[in-house]
C-alpha cells in the first residue's frame, strides 16, 4: 500500500491503547484512538475506587503516544463496505484499517430483581455510582457482594477492610480459578477481615430486593446495598454493524485477529473471539491482544503475511485490601500449588498493577518495544486441537475485500475456559475468562 493509511481503534482501554500506541510504529501510518471518555480508565484499580483507597483514571497524556489523535465520542455503526464509522453525536470517519476494541462491561444478571436492586462494578460509571450509594448507608449496614471472582473477591475485602460488614455470595465456589492452597488461604484473609463467604450450590442468587438478597436454598440475606460482579458482556455493536459475533456478542476472528468477514476489520482484547475460542477477560490478555492486533495491520500494509495469535498466562493475583493480596501462579493457565500470599501477594499485586500503566507508557514513547505477546510457551494450539479448530476453520478462503457482513453467528464452540454456558446466567466472574476479575484484570 503507498501513501498514509488510515487506522482507526474504537475503544480506548488497554487492548486499545496498546494497540493505537504499536502502529506509529511507520510514519506513514494515521492513527485515531476513538474512546466514549476523555481519560483511560485503569480498570484493575475500581475496587479501590469504590472503598475510597485509590483512584481508577489516568489521564491519556501518560499512556498514549503523541502521534495517536483522540476522538472522544462512541462509535453507533460500523459500514465496512464504505469502510466508514457513524459517531453517536452524528459525525463520521473514515478509515483503511479497522481496530476493533471496545471492551467489556455490565450484562444483564438475569435474576429478578437484580437489575433494578444490584449494583455493578464493571465501568467507570458503575463505580462512581457505587460508591455514593454506599456512603449514604452506615458503616454497620449490611452489604452483600455478590460473585467470588476476583472482582468480588477484591471488592469484598477492600470494603471490609474500611469497617463494613460484607457477605460475600458466592454462588459456587470462592475463587474458581484459584488452586485449593490459594483457595484457602483467600478464606483465612476473610475470615480476618470479618468477611462472611457463603459458597456451596445453594447459594446461588435467585432474587435481589430493595433490601435483601434471597438465595436457592431458601434463605434470605439482608443487604443495604447488593454489588453485583456475577457476569460480564461485550458491547453489541459488532452485531448492531452486522459483523459476525459469537454467542456473547465479540467480533469473531481467525487467529491473526482478523474479522472472518472482512480482512480491514481486527479485534483485540474482551471483545475478540480468535477461532470462536476466545481468551480470558483480562488485562494480562488485553495488552498482549492490543500489541498482535497492531502487528496484523502493520503486516497486512507492508504486504506480509500477519503471525498467528500467541498465549500465555502466568496466573491470577487478587488484592486482599491494602494489606494482603495472592498471586496465583499457573501452568497452562491451570493453577498450580504454589502460590505467594500475605504481604508479599499485596506488593506484587501492587507491582502488577503499575506495570500495567508502564507497559502502555513504555510503548507510548517507543513503539514496537513491548514483547510480551512473543513469548513461547503458548496453550494455544492445544485449545484449537482440543477444539477440532485449525485456527483459520472459521474464515473464508478468500478476504481481499470488505465483503457484505454476515449475520451474527451463534455456532461458535465455547470452551470451559472461556465462555459461559448461558451468557446471561448469573455465574462467578470466571465463569467469562479472566485473569483477576470483573474489571479484566492482570
């Protein structure tokens, strides 16, 4: 391709940002960051916004390289054959390569009530929503947290740790993803901070009112303010847009990240489905996403053939309030036994959480520096064999021109690590893939 290329991202969060940093790298290429926010929202750090122990925003300066142009707005339509964006506030843009990063957020619970009684934690909004609502109860007032993700996990403690009285809620098992030896060790950390974890089959969630939650097996909890952190959704503007989606709604892609619709469409991070198989909904998988999705355009301008996705997953950390945290090491992306607690979890959370910003800021000022995404050692392959996929089963044999998106497609293959059974079911937050949690986490 000869003369500047166009590439808009849609989605300023940390796929988005990795992504939009990645392709400055040529001179020759224009690249428009479209984000509904005019900062980036340092999702891993909401719970601390809610209990007050921490802000969630940074501003863009500090993470987005000065070549990316900002456009605040939302993106209502995407016309692949003009190769055109329809903003909500009426403008448009054009481009040649499309980014698509949108993220994840809020589903609806599917249980009575929830929707009008429970509170998310899944945005920005959701937060600042939140934390009000819970300054206007008092201290003592029962506060039920429902899901025991990592995002339940971290609100639950945070919150308790300041003086409130939490339940936690389960519905299932305390940290699904955790081995039983991190498991435990969560439980000792609740247990101290006064926390009360209901787990088992019965306690799964079968109404939320005004001032309760009632579970399956019959009891009824009371509850000043229920926070919500059981499930997550994508946005549907993929599907709104007529590009083929999975079940949940993300862009279904080959393993180069490309649309199996139109070759100048690519996904990265939640909202990306790569084989109908997608990845976890995390932050440690987002920026990894952001930087391949980057390296696909770049490849598909310089006329080369894009490289196929690479995973890896060290584990999960989970912060325990401010004091203590886990860091949950795993072996193709199963926990393993060994895992690091106490103190020494919270400072390495903590690290994790600034190398977060570090890694976009690094890529910001020298773009095509980050590598992670390289690193051997990918689960990859055995998914897709598992799955009977060859990693380019769902694109057609030939994509050299935005064709006529299909309808959404429902007949992708979810896998246990990576797709709940019915998306709008209440489950734990690890009933979507992620690495720690409901904000997708590190």
């Amino acid at each position: 391709m000869t003369g500047n290329t166009e590439v808009v991202v849609i989605g300023g969060g940390y796929a988005g940002v990795m992504a939009a940093n990645r392709l400055t790298r040529r001179d020759d290429v224009t690249v428009t960051l479209v984000n509904p926010r005019p900062s980036f929202v340092h999702r891993v750090r909401l719970h601390q916004l809610v209990g007050g122990t921490g802000e969630a925003v940074v501003g863009f300066p500090e993470v987005l390289g000065g070549r990316v142009r900002l456009t605040v707005g939302s993106v209502e339509r995407i016309d692949t054959a003009g190769r055109r964006l329809t903003l909500a506030d009426g403008g448009t843009l054009g481009y040649d390569y499309l980014v698509y990063a949108v993220g994840s957020g809020s589903a609806d619970p599917g249980v009575p009530g929830a929707a009008g009684f429970a509170r998310p934690i899944a945005s920005l909004e959701d937060a600042e929503r939140l934390r009000p609502a819970l300054d206007a109860v008092p201290a003592t007032a029962p506060v039920a947290v429902v899901g025991a993700g990592p995002t339940g996990i971290e609100t639950a403690a945070e919150l308790a740790e300041a003086g409130r009285a939490v339940t936690l809620v389960c519905g299932g098992v305390l940290g699904p993803y955790l081995h039983a030896r991190g498991r435990r060790s969560v439980a000792r950390r609740m247990a101290r901070l006064g926390v009360t974890v209901l787990d088992g089959p019965g306690t799964k969630v079968t109404e939320v009112t005004r001032e309760a939650v009632r579970l399956a097996d019959g009891r009824e909890l009371p509850s000043a303010v229920t926070i919500w952190t059981a499930g997550f959704g994508v946005p549907d503007l993929a599907a709104r847009s007529g590009l083929s989606t999975d079940a949940l709604g993300r862009l279904l892609t080959d393993e180069t990240l490309t649309s199996v619709d139109d070759e100048r469409v690519v996904a990265a991070g939640d909202s990306a489905a790569p084989s109908g198989l997608p990845l976890r909904m995390s932050c440690q998988a987002a920026i990894p996403l952001g930087a391949r999705a980057a390296d696909t355009v770049l490849a598909r301008i310089a006329g080369e053939r894009p490289e196929p996705l690479n995973e890896s997953f060290a584990g999960q950390c989970i912060s325990l309030g401010r004091q203590e945290g886990i860091f949950q090491f795993a072996r193709r992306d199963t926990a393993v036994r060994f895992h690091i607690d106490g103190r020494a979890g919270a400072k390495l959370k903590e690290k994790v959480c600034a190398g977060i910003v570090a890694h976009l800021a690094g890529e910001a000022g020298a773009p095509g520096s980050y590598r992670l995404h390289r690193i051997p050692g990918s689960t990859r392959r055995r998914r897709l064999a598992r799955a009977g996929r060859t990693g380019e089963a769902l694109a057609p044999n030939t994509m050299s021109a935005p064709s006529t998106a299909s309808a959404p497609s429902t007949t992708s293959t979810p896998s246990t690590l990576s797709t709940p059974s019915t998306p709008s079911a209440p489950s734990t937050p690890d009933a979507l893939p992620r690495a720690a949690g409901s904000p997708p986490r590190s």
